[in-house]
C-alpha cells in the first residue's frame, strides 16, 4: 500500500491518496462503489465507501476512485481549500 499527499496543480487543492497494488475494481463495478449496500463480499455490509464519502462531503472534501494504470487502486481525498474552509464556517 502506497499513501501520497500532495498539491493539485490544476485545482491547488491539498489531496491524499491511499494505493495498493491488488486486483483493482472491475469496470462494471466502479459506478456502483460509493453506493450503499453495495458490495462484492459475502459478509460485508456495503456501507464503508458510502460512509466514507458521506464523511468526506461533510467535511468539504471529496472522495473518488482513481483506477491504476499499472493495477490495484487508489483511493483520493481532495480537501477544500484552508482559506476556503475558513470562509465557510
């Protein structure tokens, strides 16, 4: 598992990504990630990704699935600007 930060150069927007170099997500399967309920295991709830977004926007971040060129995926969390988050509130 491979976890980066960095600045967007296009938004300059902070943003973390979690990696890892597993199967990845297959096509059919991308659209539905942040949905709830839904998942690709026989025990789980399907409710992780969708929380995790929900947190996410609650907190004037943005989650998205990234697929990996080279395999497995990423997982990228892109922060609201400092300056923006402090105007907000």
């Amino acid at each position: 598992m491979t976890l980066r930060a960095g600045l967007d150069p296009i938004r300059a927007r902070p943003f973390l990504e979690v990696c890892d170099t597993g199967p990845g997500v297959s096509p059919e399967n991308t659209e539905k990630l942040f949905e709830p309920f839904f998942t690709t295991r026989s025990k789980g709830t399907g409710l992780g990704l969708y929380l995790a977004r929900e947190l996410c926007e609650a907190n004037r971040a943005h989650l998205q699935y990234l697929s990996a060129p080279e395999g497995g995926s990423c997982f990228r969390i892109t922060f609201a600007p400092a300056s923006l988050a402090t105007e907000m509130d």
